[in-house]
C-alpha cells in the first residue's frame, strides 16, 4: 500500500509518522516543495531569536528518515492531482501512483492588488528560508514598519521588539487587534504593544513602498511619508491549494473535509492549515489554523489513512507566546 503525502510540515510529518507507527512495512513517501529537511515552523521564531540552534528545528535528521522507513522527496513541487487515475504530477511532469493520498499542504502570506507591485522591496517572515535571510539583515536593522492583521503580525512584531528594533506597526483597524477571539491575554492588546515601544498607526493602509538611499519610503493612503530600513507586509493568509486546480476536489477557500479528514474524492484525505471543516459551533465551514489543529489533524489523517476510523474534534484554541505573555486564542466566538 503506497501512502503519499504532498507537504512536509507539521500535518504531514505527523501523518507520515503515525502510518509507518500503524503498520511498519507501509510505504510512505512525502514529498514537500521546501529545500529543507522537515522543519516545526511553530519554532522560527525562538530561531530568529537565537532561542534554539538550527537543529532544533528539525523534526528528524537524515538517519532518523531512513530508520523509520519514511521517503522524502525535498524541494519537488505537486502540480496536480488526477483522483480518477489514482495519480499525482510533479512539477517536472513525473508521474506518480498512489493507494492513498493525504494533501497536507499549509497555507502562505500574500498580496494584494496594491501592494503586489511593491513585492521585491516586502520581507516576509513565514519559512525557514525567509528566516534565514532576516537572520542575516537585521543586525543591519534599526527601524522596521509591519503592515497587516493577525496573530502572525503580532508574533513578528514581539521578535522585532525582543531584538531591540524600532518598530511601526500600521493597521487598518481602529486599534491594533488580534483578528481573533482572545480567550484569554490579560489587558487591551493595543496599550501591551504601545508599552512596549511599538508605534501604532491606526485606520491606514501603504499603497507604495520605494528604496531610497538608506532603505525604504512608504507612503500611506492618507499620505503619511515614513522611512525606515524594512518593510514586512502581507494582506491575507491563505491556504495553498493550487494542486487541486482541475481536479473535482470540492474547495471554498480550503479544501472541504469530512470528520475523518476525508475529501470529497475517495482515498484521497486533507489535514492542516490547507483544510476547511464544518465547524459545530459557527454552523459553517472554517479553516483553523495553527499548530494544534496542524497536530491533531495529521495523527487523524495518518491512523484512517491506515485503515482506521477515527473523528477530528475541532481543537479549543492556539497558543502564542507574545513577549512573553501567552496568548490563547480562537476563530470563533
Ligand atoms: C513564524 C511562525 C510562528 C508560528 N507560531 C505558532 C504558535 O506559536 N502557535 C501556533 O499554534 N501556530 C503557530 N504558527 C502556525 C503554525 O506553524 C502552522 O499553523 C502549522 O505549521 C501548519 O501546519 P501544516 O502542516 O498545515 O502546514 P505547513 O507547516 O505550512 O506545511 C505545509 C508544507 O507544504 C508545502 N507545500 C505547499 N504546497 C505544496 C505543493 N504543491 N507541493 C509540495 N509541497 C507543498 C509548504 O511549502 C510547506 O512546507 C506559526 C507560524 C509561523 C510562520
């Protein structure tokens, strides 16, 4: 029986390693787009912070892959997916079978419509190879702006501060905001950040971003011009679900799953950021994201892909360390 799994992250490692748990002479083979071995995104940060060494990152080094049995094909990409012909395409047009499937792809940062001219001069902070190119500008770094909304923009922005830069944060709501349910952050999110030395620009958005001689000038839509040495910025966070394009794979904004994290085409099964499920409490579909429900989700996947019959209880919340104050938080009220 061949499991392939499409992304090495935190859904699909877990998956990969609860199959070959289940049944040890299954073949499983993963396939991620990244160049790195398996790494726990959760962790970039204490990385940029020089919290943890690069191997700490790792889920398993080279030997452990071979031990367990576990095929990793690093830096290939999957263009699509053929359910009928039980096949997935790699982006050099290699063929692949598959018994079962598992998508477990995550979700990225983008841009757009106005910033999108502006993205050679945008860092972002999502992977380990973003992480690694801040490791090396930032010493170089005084004053950084952060444009956005969500939990991943506050995270970015306590490491920033935790290096001791200058920091910008520009929204456009009326106060600075998690985007999410706060279940419990003691105090009002605004003020914790102004405390910390964080410039807060409400009710604005960047409409251009230009190099200048010393780094960048950013003009807002109410036509502040600021300066500074870099730019992060993203508009939304979404799931990466092009594989499927062409496929009759049923999708809103992620791909739709049953409790047994089963897609709408058989064998084919979906965990992680990339998955939308029906949610009890909002009646609707939902994407949770974060790293408990990337967890839970790939041991579900893994154990039913391997013959099992198990339900996915949608996870309470996700926890953030911002500052060192723990933030727990929920998509839905
Ligand atoms: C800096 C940072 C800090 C975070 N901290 C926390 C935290 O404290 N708590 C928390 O709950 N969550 C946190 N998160 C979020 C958490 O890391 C994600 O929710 C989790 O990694 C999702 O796991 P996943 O397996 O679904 O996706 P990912 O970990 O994103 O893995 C998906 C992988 O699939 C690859 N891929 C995509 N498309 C293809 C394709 N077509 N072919 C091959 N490979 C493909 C991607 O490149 C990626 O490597 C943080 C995220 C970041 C960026």
């Amino acid at each position: 029986m061949k499991h392939v799994i499409i992304g090495a992250g935190v859904a699909g490692i877990t998956a990969a390693k609860t199959i070959k748990e289940m049944n040890r002479d299954a073949e499983v083979v993963v396939i991620g787009d990244e160049l790195f071995l398996p790494y726990k995104r959760y962790l970039l940060t204490e990385f940029l912070c020089d919290s943890i060494k690069r191997d700490e990152l790792l889920f398993f080094s080279v030997e452990m892959l071979k031990e367990l049995g576990i095929k990793l094909r690093k830096g290939e990409y999957v263009k699509s997916i053929e359910p009928s012909e039980k096949v997935i395409k790699l982006h050099h047009c290699e063929v692949m079978h598959y018994d079962k499937l598992l998508i477990a792809t995550g979700g990225s940062p983008g841009l757009g419509l106005v910033l999108r001219p502006f993205k050679k001069h945008i860092s972002f902070y999502y992977s380990l190879y973003d992480t690694l190119l801040l490791k090396e500008k930032l010493p170089e770094v005084r004053k950084c702006i952060v444009y956005g909304d969500g939990v991943s923009c506050l995270d970015l922005i306590c490491v920033l501060c935790n290096l001791g830069k200058q920091v910008t944060y520009i929204t456009r709501e009326e106060r600075a905001t998690f985007g999410l349910d706060e279940i419990d952050f003691d105090g009002e999110l605004h003020e914790f950040l102004e405390e910390k030395g964080v410039e807060v620009i409400t009710e604005e958005q960047v409409v251009s971003i230009e190099e200048s001689e010393h780094g960048y000038k950013v003009e807002t839509i109410q036509q502040r011009m600021l300066t500074t040495d870099i730019v992060f910025a993203w508009d939304y966070y979404k799931p990466n679900i092009s594989c499927i394009e062409g496929s009759a794979i049923e999708k809103k904004l992620g791909i739709l799953v049953n409790t047994r994290l089963e897609t709408s085409e058989k064998d084919i099964y979906s965990a992680g950021d990339c998955v939308e499920i029906y949610h009890p409490n909002i009646k609707c579909y939902w994407i949770n994201f974060g790293l408990p429900n990337a967890l839970a989700q790939g041991e579900i996947a893994g154990k039913n892909m391997s013959g099992q019959n198990e339900e996915y209880k949608i996870q309470e919340a996700i926890v953030f360390d911002l500052m060192g104050k723990s933030l727990k938080a929920r998509w839905w009220k």
